[in-house]
C-alpha cells in the first residue's frame, strides 16, 4: 500500500474513532521510540515476558524482538491479564523457525538496521547503565531466566551491560532487569540531543494500524475501502 492509500486511509478511518482516543494516539506517537529496542531470547515463563512489554509500552519503546529457539523453549504467548493490553500498541518481531539459529537471525538483522547490541550478565563488569552512549540506536538482550543468554549472543553482542546489586542476591527478575535498564536509559535519552522520535512513515503506519485497532471490524472497513478504490 503506498502512502498517499495509507493517508486516504486513515482519513476515511478516522470518522470511527472518537477524538479522545486521536487525540490519545497522536500524543502517544509523539512519545514512541524506535531508537532503544528489547530483545528477550528464550523466555520461558511467559507472565516475565508479558511483563516486560508492559514495562516497554508504558516507556514508549515501540519494537520488542522474540526470539524462540525451539529446542529451547515452549512457543511464546503475551498474557492479556499482564500485559493490560499493552502488545496492541507495540510491535512484536518473532524468530522462532526450526531447525535454525533464531538468535543469529535476529542479530544480523538488528545490526543491518544499525543498533549496537548489549547483552546483560550479573558477572559483566564492561559498561554500567552511565556509562551506555546515546551516539547509535541500541537493543538490550536479556535471556532465559535460568541459562541467560546463550554464548552466541555473548560473542556477537558490542557491549555487554550489568546491573547495580548491594543484597546477597545475585540477580534480578527478568522483568525488573528490563525496568530498570529502560527506564533508565530512555531518561538518558529524552534528555540528549539525539533525534529519539519515530520518522514521518513511522508514525503514519502506526497510526493506521492503531486505527484499526481501534475501530470494530476496522478491517473489514479497510478491506472495503480498498476494494472501492
């Protein structure tokens, strides 16, 4: 669909959505961020995983990256009850074919996209969380709750990050790990000077999406516009 579709689109869309949630959408698009993405290799416990696309909606980070190794894991599922509807609003990547290395796949797409990769350890001492630059756009690793991250991810990230910890307990929940290092670097972010927010294309195919989202039998409403055309 090109853009000057996706525009009629949304104009035609646009009379089924309430202005509370336009003016919501617009607001929130203005806020999203491609900039910082999560990347969750081989959760295994789904309500941690929904959790933290919870965390990443609330902190306005749009792309979360799933990557399931089959012989690793059960298939991943987002709990509604956790969630509270946050994976509507953000967008879920999956790598989960068979008989491959999934973790691979979603690296090199990552860094052909340009983003650093920093994979997170109780046991790394590289970079603290002051110490992440805001010069490239980044993707934080996190692992199975039980193994970590695999050692492929390990040896192909570019920097690897650890948490503060003053307690007998060697690490957090996979959950707090993410909220604590989001937040703490879109903070940092939002008050640098890099350019953070989602491009004009960005934000247009988001908001069609969101509209669609937003309106019943939204797409049966797009599939008639477009057979109207």
């Amino acid at each position: 669909m090109d853009d000057n579709t996706k525009k009629e689109l949304i104009k035609h869309l646009s009379q089924y959505v309430s202005s509370a949630r336009k003016n919501k959408i617009d607001k929130v698009l203005k806020e999203r961020t491609g900039y910082v993405s999560l990347v969750l290799e081989d959760i295994n416990k789904p309500h941690n995983a929904s959790a933290t696309i919870r965390t990443c909606e609330c902190l306005g980070v749009q792309n979360i990256h799933i990557i399931e190794n089959p012989e690793n894991v059960s298939p991943f599922f987002a709990s509604n009850w956790v969630t509270q509807g946050a994976s509507k609003w953000v967008s879920l990547s999956r790598y989960k074919k068979k008989a491959q290395n999934n973790t691979k796949t979603c690296i090199d797409l990552l860094k052909k996209e340009g983003y650093m990769i920093i994979t997170t350890s109780p046991d790394a001492e590289s970079l603290s969380l002051d110490q992440i630059p805001m010069g490239k756009k980044l993707a934080f690793m996190f692992g199975n709750e039980e193994k970590g991250l695999s050692d492929y991810a390990f040896n192909e990230a570019d920097a690897c990050l650890s948490l503060p910890m003053h307690g007998f307990t060697q690490s957090y929940n996979i959950s707090v790990s993410v909220a604590i290092t989001l937040s703490h670097v879109i903070k940092k972010l939002r008050a640098s000077k890099v350019n953070w927010n989602l491009s004009e294309t960005e934000k247009r195919n988001l908001k069609l999406l969101w509209y669609k989202k937003s309106v019943r039998a939204g797409k049966m409403i797009e599939k008639a516009f477009i057979e109207s055309r």
